[in-house]
C-alpha cells in the first residue's frame, strides 16, 4: 500500500517537474556534443553529485544495505565477460535512446504532454518488458537488478 | 516620502523572488536535486525497496508494473522484485499523469504526431532489453552510481559513449 502510494508521487513530482524543465538524461550529452550547450548536462551532473550526496547522508544516519564504504558492497563486476557485457549493453541503450529521440523517463514526459511518438516507443518498451522476462531473462539470467 | 521608497523597494524584492521561485521548475539543475532526493527518500524510508537504490526507474518499475498486472490477471508467475510484488509501482503512471498535468497548466499540452512511429515502437523495445540487461534507465544508472554501484557506473560509460557515437552518426547522416 505505502509502495504504491510513495511512487506514484515521485512519478508525479517528476513527471511534473521533468515536463517543465524538459530534462532528459541522454540529451545533455547530445545537446552538449551537437551544440555545446550545457543546460541539460547540468541537470544530469545535479542529479549525480545529489544521488551521491544524499545516499553518503543516509549511510550516517540509518541502517542501509550500502555498507561504510564508497563503493557498495557486493556491486564489483566478477570477470572481464560481465564488464565488457555491461558495457556493450549501455553502449545500446544510449544508442537507440538518442536515435528514438529522448531517454525512457523523457519518452514517458512526452507521451504524457501528448507525443503520438511517445506512445508508440511506450507500447514498445511495456512489449519489451514482458517479452525479457519471459523469454530473454530465463536464458541469459538477471544480470543486474 | 522614505516610507514610499521603503515598501516600493520591497515590493519589488518580493515580486522578484516570487518570479524566480515561479522559474525554478525549468531548471534542469533544480529538477536534478529534487529527482534525487525525493528517489533516495522514497527507496530509504518509502518501501520502494529491495533492490537497493530503486527509488526512480522507468524501465525497471515499468517492467514491475506490467509483470504485476500479468501475475494478477493471468497467473504468470513472471519476475517482479521485492519492492513491486505485493503492490504494484506506479511511478511510469505518475510520470504520465504529471507531466500531462504540467503541460495542461501551462498551455504545452496537444496532440503531436511526427511519423516514425512503427520505427518509434521497435527503438522502444531494443530500449527496454538493454535497460533491463544494464539494471535499469538512465536515470537510475545515475542513481544506482551515486550509490556507488561499480557495474553500474561502468553502464553509465557505455550509455555515454553510446549517446556521442549516436550524435555523431546523426550529425554526419544530417550532413552527407
């Protein structure tokens, strides 16, 4: 009940505020690269260095899974496979995100303002979804979750 | 005469910091901060955990969400985690509502079909099984790395270099 209730309002609050700010992650790099304009990387390095920030404050003050040191326990890549695995797999995802336009959170921003685009990418993306874990998932695994 | 200056100048101070509160949404940096605080809170203190550092993802509870309906409906038995099993996430809904709310508000909200949309629909899903394979959408690779998650700033590399050689293919594709 809680866990429905607390994402749908940082859905909201980030729809709302994605929406005006135009924000989108992949498209501070494009911006920067096509016509170095930092507006948008910005945004991404704020998101950054806060996520950091906030995830150090929290270790001091509460019990978390992330242990006492920088880097979280039990997240190190075992073998060069799962680097060059990880790699290749981010390496697509930010391919295919700037060619469709927008990263997923700017899609689900678009589709909301009303981008017939969006939604198409949306049916894509929820098809996706079920067809990985059905079929995908069971052969190669989780690799990260 | 002095007590007229006195209010017009803080008048003026006051209408000034209202309009720059007004303006602080279309910061992309003010979106940033309260992204990941409000991510951090929910994932810490808000139940939208295990795994860890899941407080904001489009892929992964979009995947959760729709696997819930699945289970609910069809009895599938797909793959949902800790945090989406017993209730369904409905940040990919608060996403749409949100942000279709903003733009009714301001005036931004209308129907745009710009073709593409069967390429649109196949960009999606290559979209989600990579984001599913890496652990999750950008912004939680942003997040996840600000946990200190070491795969996941290596995602966070791939997804970088992937986003300059796109631009650049698109750049040199516009200018052939």
């Amino acid at each position: 009940m809680i866990v429905s209730l607390s994402s749908l309002a940082v859905g909201l609050i980030v729809g709302y505020l994605g929406q005006r700010s135009r924000m989108c992650t992949v498209g501070g790099l494009r911006d920067f690269v096509l016509v170095r304009d930092t507006a948008l990387l910005k945004g991404v390095g704020a998101l950054l260095v806060t996520a950091w920030i906030a995830f150090g404050a929290v270790r001091l003050v509460a019990e978390t899974d992330a242990g006492n040191g920088l880097i979280a326990a039990g997240t190190t890549p075992t073998g060069l496979r799962v680097v060059a695995a990880v790699v290749v797999g981010g390496l697509v995802l930010g391919f295919v995100a700037t060619v469709s336009g927008a990263c997923p959170l700017r899609q689900h921003v678009l589709a909301g303002q009303g981008r017939v685009g969006a939604w198409a990418f949306l049916a894509g993306f929820y098809l996706a979804a079920v067809v990985y874990t059905s079929w995908i998932a069971p052969h190669i695994g989780w690799w990260a979750v | 005469m002095t007590a007229g200056t006195a209010t017009r100048h803080r008048d003026g101070v006051d209408t000034n910091l209202r309009a720059r509160i007004s303006r602080l949404p279309r910061s992309a940096v003010f979106y940033g901060i309260v992204a990941a605080l409000v991510a951090v809170v929910a994932g810490q203190w808000l139940r939208v955990s295990p795994p860890s550092a899941y407080g904001l993802c489009s892929a992964c509870h979009g995947r959760d969400l729709a696997n819930w309906v699945l289970n609910g409906t069809q009895d599938a038995g797909l793959f949902v985690t800790a945090a989406g099993a017993s209730w369904p996430l409905l940040t990919v809904v608060g996403l749409v509502v949100g942000s279709s709310f903003a733009a009714r508000r301001n005036g931004e909200f209308g129907s745009i079909d710009i073709g593409g949309n069967a390429r649109q629909f196949l960009f999606g899903a290559v979209v989600m099984c990579a984001a599913l394979f890496v652990g999750g959408c950008p912004t939680r690779i942003i997040l996840r790395t600000g946990y200190g998650d070491l795969t996941a700033l290596l995602a966070l590399g791939g997804v970088a270099a992937g986003v300059v050689l796109a631009t650049l293919s698109l750049r040199w594709a516009a200018s052939r």
